[in-house]
C-alpha cells in the first residue's frame, strides 16, 4: 500500500509540475516598462513621426474593438447594417465577463446603442452581440476581423476573439504590435462617423424612453440604465488633450496597459499607440508625451 502511495503521489507532483509551465503562460504579464513598444503617425500622410520597438508584438486587450468597431462601420457604410436594426442577445453574449452592459436574452438592443456599449464602456457582451448579429457567430466575426487586418497589411497581427479578453483554456491570445494598431487606426479615421463612439465621454445605456414601433427596443422588464463612462483618459475633464476625440483603451493582467489614441488640431490628426506599459500611469505619461511632441514636429515641419 505504501509502495501505491509513493507512486500515486510521484504521478500527482509530475502532472503538476507538468501543467505549471502553461498556467504561469496564462497569468504571467508581458508588459514592460515603458512599454511593449510604441508609435506616433501623422494620420493625413501615414508618415512615422516616432517609433519604438513597433514591431514588437503583444497583446491588445480591448484596443482590439477598433477592429472590431471598423469592420461593423464598413457594413454601415456600405448599407448592409443600419443603426436601427435589432440585436437580439444571445445567451453566449449575456454571459460573456469582463466589463459589460449586463445583456439578457430577453432583449433587443439597437446597433447604435450597442456600439456606444463598445466603446465606451469596453462592454464584452455588447462585442459579442453585435459579432453574432452580422456574421452569425462571433468566430466567424473573428475571421472577418482577421481578413481585414491581412488586407491593410497588419502583418503581425492575429485575432482570436471580439473583445480581447484573456483566451479560455485551448484558446489562442490576440496578437498585435504597435505599428499595426497604427495602421488599423489611420484606417479608422476614413470612417468620420466612428468618431461618434470613440469621442463620446459617456453617455447612458438602455435609457428608458418611449419608443414604438418596429425598430423599438425590448429590455428586460424593470431594467435600469446604465451609466457609462470612458476608459480613454484624454476624454475625461480633469486629464483631457486638447482634440482628442478617440480611440480606446485595453488592459489585462497579462497583457498591460495599452492605448490608441488621436487628436486633431487644425487640420493635423496624430495618432499614438502605446503597446503594454506595466503600469496605466506609464501608459498614459507617454502617451500625452508623444501625442504633444508629435504636434511639435508637425508644426516645426511646417513650411
């Protein structure tokens, strides 16, 4: 009996030690000090104003919705989706974690309201929802996403999900750099109605108004609103850039503190993208840094 107990537990520690190496791959964080990399880009022109390790790559967290938000305004602006239109919530949706907007199966909710939820709340669930709604599940969303990136060129980019939550087990991470969320924001900024979503600072989902009709919403009897707020710290009164007017932001444990962000002054549109900074007071410090010098030498750069 001893001799079985010896060797049940020999194979109890090996199958431990044997999965430790994988779980510390999950919760152990990649970002760095002050970044994974970064990049400054004149918007109107694609020209590099700074870079920094931009073709490092790391993992986007929920700077990934650009991509997500780019591919639906597409289908807007092609006519193939309307603001109006209906979604209605799947049970995989209303149970997806992380920062959400609580969805419930028993609603309906308008792809512009949802799209806020996206935006501005980072919602997971409004993500899933609409992935669902136009491409009828959200890995097949994940491929339309995918198609995308290869098609502007985001060489090292790779996605795996609609919102850039951590992957469950047997699912792959979201890969990016900084250079390719550059080239997916400048992309963004073809399409001057997404603004609306990126610059808005907050605003209330769910809102309980009268509405009739066809496109009316259906919540979930007694449902409240919710307040949302921005997580882009250039949106908010007390830390706002002059004409920033987006994008997003994303952290996870492993993956950091990242953000892609734009202003506009006069006629010149910069963006930034910082990439995994360790910590969200690095993140931000070199993001209003760059955004500041970039103007700077736009405007020594000026005839």
């Amino acid at each position: 009996m001893d001799n079985l107990m010896r060797k049940l537990l020999c194979l109890i520690a090996a199958i431990a030690c044997a999965a430790t190496p994988s779980l510390l791959a999950q919760t152990k964080t990649i970002a760095k000090n002050p970044y994974i990399g970064a990049i400054a880009l004149d918007a109107n022109t694609g020209k590099v104003l700074f870079e920094d390790k931009a073709d490092i790559p790391g993992y986007p967290a929920s700077t990934l919705k650009l991509m997500t938000l780019l591919v639906i305004q597409e289908k807007i602006d092609a006519g193939e989706l309307k603001l109006t239109d209906l979604v209605r919530v799947s049970v995989k949706a209303s149970k997806t974690g992380g920062s959400q907007v609580w969805l419930d199966p028993r609603e309906k909710i308008r792809v512009e309201d949802l799209l806020y939820a996206l935006m501005i709340k980072s919602a997971n669930d409004a993500a899933v929802a609409l992935a669902e709604h136009i491409a009828g599940s959200a890995e097949a969303f994940v491929a339309l996403m995918n198609a995308k990136a290869a098609k502007l060129g985001m060489d090292n980019t790779r996605f795996a999900s609609v919102h850039g939550l951590p992957p469950s087990a047997g699912q792959k991470h979201d890969v990016t750099t900084a250079r390719d969320m550059g080239i997916l924001c400048r992309e963004l900024c073809k399409h001057p109605a997404a603004f609306a979503y990126t610059s808005t600072p907050a605003r209330q989902f769910r809102a309980l108004v009268d509405a009739t009709g066809e496109n009316a919403p259906v919540y979930v009897p007694n449902a409240k609103p919710v307040d949302m707020t921005t997580h882009n710290p250039f949106l908010k009164p007390a830390t706002k850039i002059e004409g920033c007017d987006g994008f997003k932001t994303g952290w996870t444990v492993v993956a950091g503190y990242s953000i892609a962000t734009t202003c506009k002054r006069a006629n010149r549109r910069v963006i930034v993208v910082v990439l995994g900074s360790d910590t969200l007071a690095a993140r931000d410090t070199k993001a209003r840094e760059l955004l500041e010098q970039a103007f700077a030498n736009l405007a020594q750069a000026a005839p």
